[in-house]
C-alpha cells in the first residue's frame, strides 16, 4: 500500500467516505448558489461557505467528535467576518 493509500484510509475513518462527503458537501452547495444574494457575495465568502459545507459534510459522514471539523468551522467562518471588513 502507498503512502497516499493510507492517508486515505486515514481520512476515510475520520470523515466517512469521499462519495459520501462530496454528496452531502455538493447537495448544500446547491441550495447555497440557489440563494438570493448569492451573487452579491465575494469570492472569498462564496469559498469560505463552501469550505463549511465540506466540513459539515465530514461531521455528518465521519467522526462526529473530531475536534479539528469544528476548529475549521470557527475559522471559515471568521474568514467570512474579515471579508464582510474589507
């Protein structure tokens, strides 16, 4: 097994399988570029957004308790605040 197999079976046990996170991460997505003011966001808050939904995407699929999803979370959406600064 190569060393990028096991950084995938290691990612796999963290956040479910990548089928699944794409599934669930795309599905919001697509109600989040449906929005209204979606257009009137930047890129930054589109990424950053997009960025949260992978990670909700990874706590629903995998390890509900690992620490790290919600730590980005935080910082995603502090990303969102410095945007909403400039």
């Amino acid at each position: 097994m190569s060393d990028v197999d096991d950084t995938l079976d290691d990612r796999e046990g963290k956040y479910g399988s990548f089928r699944d996170v794409a599934k669930s991460s795309q599905k919001m997505q697509d109600v989040i570029r449906n929005g209204k003011n979606y257009d009137k966001m930047s890129f930054a808050q589109k990424e950053a957004i997009f960025m949260i939904c992978n990670k909700i995407s990874r706590m629903i699929n995998g390890d509900v308790s690992y620490k790290d999803n919600a730590h980005d979370l935080a910082g995603y959406a502090t990303l969102i605040e410095k945007d909403l600064d400039r």
